[in-house]
C-alpha cells in the first residue's frame, strides 16, 4: 500500500486533478459542457501530460530534490528513478493517443508545441534565468487555448491564456527563491541565483503589480461582469498582495515557500472568476 502511495504521489495528484478541474472550467467558459465525449479527452490528454511532466521534472531534479525536497518519493527511496522514467513515457504516450482524436488544431498546440516544450523544459530550461519560468507559464496558459481548439473556439481562452500565464510566472519565479539552495549545489542559474534574491523580489512585485491592474480591463471594458470583479479580488488580488507584503517584509525561503503555497490556486480561482463573470 505504502509503495501504491508512492507511486500517486510522485504524480502529484493535487496538480494533475487541478489540471484537468480548469479543463471543465474552461470548457464552461466556451459553454461547450454538453460535449461530454471532448470535455473528457480534453481533461484526459492534459492530467496525463501534466503527470507525466511531474514524473520527468522529479527524475531530472533528483540531486536537487535530495536538498530542496528530501520527503519526495525519488530522493526518500519510495520510487525508483528508472520506474519514475517509465511511468512518464507511459503517461506521455497516453495522453498523445487521446489527443489524436482531437480537432488538428488540438493536436498541434498538444502534441507538437507543448509536449516537447515540457519535456525540453525537464532537461534543458529549468536552470535558465527566466527562460526557463517563461517556457513552464506559457505551458500553463497553452492549455487553455488547447481546450478551445479542442472546441474550434479559441477566441475566448486568450484572456485566461495570459491571466495563467502572468500568475503562473509570478509563481516560478517565488519557488526559484524558496529552491536557491538546492539549485546552486547542482549548479543552476535562476533568476535569483544570478540576480540576487533582492532583484527576484522587485522583479516578483513588479510583475504582481502588472497582473494586478491588467486583470482588471476586460472587468473595466465590459467583458466581464461584476462577479468577476468580486472574484478577481478575492482570488486574484488579495493572494498576490499577501505574498508581495510577505516578501518584502521578510525577504527569505520561508515566505517564498509560503507564497508558492498561496499562488498556486490563484489561477483556478481566476477562471472561476471569468466564468462567473459571463453571467
């Protein structure tokens, strides 16, 4: 049982049913619920992709995870390495099988963009300055405009796109400064790590700021209505306000841990807000 455990955990369930919970609420969005046969795939494809990407990203951080993440179930011995290897090969597979009965657009954005992205990411992106955070937001944000092309009707994914994107951004950056130690015993170069962690908080809260007000136009021009306001601010606003107030006044992994924590729903409670707000 102990060993089953393990093995769920190493897909960090949490992530994967969250992916595809924003699946059903994108779908809502595109009032397309009644298609129940797509609105499946379309979950399907992203909870195996996004599993598979946890399983690569655990087996390819392995000597980071024994410092940052010692509980994890590579760097704890729950797992191994080989095993993690296949299961995301086997999730990867999956995944790109149901894509295949997709709409080609779908199949593009899933199987010829953002898988490879994901995997280069794994390997490659991580320890980069930036580009690195850049590559795992816009994989979070192609997601959305992966559901409308599911549908044929990606017009009105763009604006979740760039809100899953920005907070997604902000999110990365806040873990970099939470994993600096066991990033530069492996030799990576994050942002904080060749900034300094002071620039990684400015750089944290002038991209909140940024999020904070472009958030709020399609509110002011009309697109959404007032419950997306609402939302927006109990969601959106107030979590990024409490991570920028906590980093600055204590400027360590403790709160950048913290702030990683409290993001991480931000935008989930975003399309809630955008769906309410069609109403």
């Amino acid at each position: 049982m102990n060993t089953l455990y393990s093995h769920i955990k190493l897909l960090r369930p949490l992530n994967f049913f969250t992916g595809g919970l924003a699946m059903i609420i994108a779908s809502a969005i595109l009032g397309m619920l009644h298609e129940i046969d797509t609105v499946i795939l379309v979950m399907t494809v992203v909870m195996c992709y996004t599993a598979a990407a946890n399983a690569l990203n655990d087996v390819v951080d392995f000597e980071i995870d024994k410092i940052n993440r010692p509980m994890r179930p590579l760097p704890s011995g729950s797992v191994e390495k080989h095993t993690a290897l296949f299961i995301s090969i086997l999730l990867f597979g999956t995944g790109t099988l149901f894509c295949l009965e997709l709409s080609e657009p779908a199949k593009i954005i899933g199987i010829v963009i953002a898988m490879p992205l994901m995997v280069i990411y794994s390997k490659y992106l991580k320890g980069i300055p930036l580009l690195g955070n850049i590559a795992i937001a816009f994989i979070l944000g192609l997601s959305f405009l992966f559901c409308g092309a599911a549908f044929n009707n990606m017009a009105p994914m763009w604006i979740p796109m760039v809100l899953a994107f920005g907070l997604t951004f902000v999110r990365e950056l806040v873990k970099d400064i939470a994993d600096m130690e066991g990033d530069v015993s492996v030799g990576l170069r994050t942002f904080p790590i060749s900034a300094g962690i002071d620039k990684a908080i400015q750089l944290t809260v002038f991209l909140s700021a940024c999020i904070g007000v472009g958030s709020f136009i399609p509110f002011i021009n009309g697109t959404y209505g007032i419950w997306y306001g609402i939302l927006l601010i109990l969601g959106v606003e107030i979590p990024l306000g409490v991570v920028v107030v906590s980093l600055l006044n204590n400027p360590g992994f403790s709160s950048a841990t913290q702030g990683a924590r409290i993001l991480k729903f931000s935008t989930l409670m975003g399309l809630i807000a955008i769906y309410a707000g069609t109403f």
